[in-house]
C-alpha cells in the first residue's frame, strides 16, 4: 500500500496535468483560429453545417507531450531517456507538419515523407523499448521487424486522420483506448504504460470540453495525425513488453481500423482515388443517412463497450484462444460494417427518392 500511493499520487498529478493544459491550450487555439482565420467551413464532402476553427487538436498533443514523459520515465516499467526522446519526437514531427496544414495545405508528399520518418522512429523506439529476452521467442528478431512495425505506425497515422470527421468521434475513441491500454498494461502489473495510457484519456478529455456535439472546434491535423502515432506507439509497446497482449490490443483498436481500413479497401476495389477527401466511411453514411453527431458517437462508443472491451477482455485472459478471438472478431466486425453501411445507404436513398417525389 505504501508503495503504491505514491505510484497512484504520480499518475493523478500527471492526469490532471494533461487534462488542464489541454483544456486551456484547446481554448486559447479556438481565439488564435479565428484570428487567423483557420476555419473549416461546411461543404458537400462535410459533415459540418456552420464554419468551425480547426487546430485544436494542438493543444491535446502539447498537454499529452508535457505528461506522459514524466510518467513513462518516472515510474517502475519505465523506457529509457533515449526511447522517451524518440516517441516525443516523433510525436512532435507528426504534430508539426499537421500544424503546417492546418495553416496551408500542404502537398502530399512532404506529408508523407515526415510521416513515414516519424513512424520509423518510433517504431525503433518501440520495438528497443522492450526489456531484454521479451522478443526473443518471436523470429525473424527486432531488426526486422522494425518495417511492419513502421507501416502500422504510418498507417495509424493516417487512419486517425481518416476517422477526424465528426465532432467528439476521435476524442472519444482516444479516451476509449488510452483507458483500455491502461487496464490491459494494470493487468501486467505495468504501472508506467498504465500511467502513460490514463494520461493519454484524460488529455483527450481536455479537448472534448470543446469539441462534444456541437463541436466549438476541430481537432485538426495536428492533432489526428499525431495522436494516431502516439496510440500506435503505446499499443506496440504493450504488445512487446507483454506479448500475450498483442492480439488483445488488436482488439482493442478494432472499430477504428476496420472502418478505414474496409472504407480504403472498398474505394481501391471500385478505382476510386482512395487519398482524396470523400464521405464514405461508415460514421460518414450515418450522418448522410440521418444521424446526428452525437447519435455516430454513440453508436461508436456502444460497440466498444458492448462488444470490443468483452472481446479484449476474452483474448487478455484467454492466451491460448487469443489469436482466434481476434481474427474471429476482426471477421464479425467487418460483417457489421458492411451491414450498417448498407443499411445507411439504403436509406439514404429511400430519402432521395422520397425528396424527388
């Protein structure tokens, strides 16, 4: 007990660091925003009907960067100075370029290439951060693992970016996995991944004061894309400091990477330019279909609870099921997608036709 208090002292402090200077950077973004006339205003590849600034997702990232190392340092379980520099800095670039785009957009390519050198350092940064004999019953060794692991975090990147499209949807998703990530790393006995996850829920959490239906600001690029890396880079460290993890945090993440990843298969397949802005993701169709904001997110927000955490919780404590629970997960997960979205579109249409008559 006496161990723990502080332990549990240092993680609130931290939280409640990471809540307050978001909350306060959040707002302090909506006055530069409007000054600077950073205002994403509504259009037919929208969900949004009143102009709205963006970049509020700066002050997310700075109040998760100005915690989260202290507790990933500081606490036993902790990573390296040299691995906690990388992940910030990484996190940072991702966050800069974001920022850059948020001012002016920027060409494809310069975007992709931060991302991508970003992704490579802090999957190096993951795959170092695991103590010694941790990987060595999973061939081919960390080397070579370090492109997979870089593709998921540059993907990661993007799909968060992908799924930024309504208010509170990526805020919400944020507290859902940091909290989930603390639990499973808690679980563990890992005090320090869990710390860093509750710190990363309770800075989203700073954000979604503003950013709840209806939204007063966006999150951004600066925002989306670099929480997408730190979110990848605090599931691959569970997943290679505690390997019977890895297919639990597969889960975990689920709701989100399989609505980019079908949306981005489904347009490739029908030749469409899967990179440029469109509204064919799945909380996308059920605004166009009649939902409202708040209604997408809490449809969202349900699956997880009702059926990802139980299916986390399933494939954490059942080791030896854990990769057919996933896989069998992923499976029902994409029959739900292409169930939903049907249903949206068929009523989507049903309105237009409705509309015409």
């Amino acid at each position: 007990m006496t161990t723990m208090a502080p332990q549990a002292a240092a993680i609130l402090l931290a939280c409640a660091a990471a809540f307050g200077t978001s909350a306060l950077l959040v707002r302090a973004a909506m006055a530069y925003a409007h000054r600077r006339g950073m205002l994403d205003h509504p259009g037919r590849r929208r969900s949004h009907t009143a102009p709205t600034p963006r970049g509020g997702g700066l002050g997310l990232v700075v109040g998760l960067l100005l915690a989260a190392p202290a507790v990933l340092l500081g606490l036993p379980g902790g990573i390296g100075p040299l691995t906690a520099v990388a992940l910030v800095l990484a996190t940072a670039m991702v966050a800069a370029i974001g920022w850059w785009d948020d001012h002016r957009p920027l060409a494809v390519l310069p975007r992709l290439g931060v991302h991508m050198l970003a992704a490579f350092l802090a999957a190096a940064a993951v795959l170092w951060s695991a103590p010694p004999g941790a990987l060595d019953g999973i061939p081919p060794g960390r080397v070579l693992w370090l492109l997979p692991a870089a593709a998921w975090a540059a993907w990661s990147i993007n799909l968060h970016n992908f799924m930024d499209g309504i208010d509170g949807l990526l805020g919400l998703q944020t507290v859902f996995v940091g909290a989930g990530l603390a639990l499973l790393a808690a679980g563990k006995g890992d005090v320090a991944l869990a710390g860093a996850g509750l710190v990363t829920a309770s800075a989203s959490l700073g954000f979604l004061l503003f950013n709840l239906p209806p939204a007063r600001i966006f999150m951004g690029d600066v925002g989306s894309g670099a929480l997408g890396l730190w979110l990848a880079a605090l599931a691959g460290m569970q997943a290679v400091r505690h390997p019977q993890l890895a297919w639990a945090v597969l889960v975990l993440v689920s709701a989100f990477a399989v609505d980019a990843t079908l949306t981005l298969l489904d347009r490739v397949m029908r030749g469409r330019a899967w990179y440029t802005a469109h509204r064919e993701h799945l909380y996308q169709w059920l605004v166009r279909s009649g939902c409202s904001h708040a209604g997408a997110d809490g449809r969202y927000l349900g699956w997880n609870l009702l059926a990802v955490a139980p299916a986390t919780v399933a494939a954490a404590n059942w080791p030896h099921l854990a990769a057919a629970i996933c896989i069998g997960f992923y499976g029902l997960s994409g029959l739900a997608w292409m169930i939903g979205k049907r249903a949206c579109i068929a009523r989507v249409q049903r309105r237009t036709l409705h509309e015409l008559a």
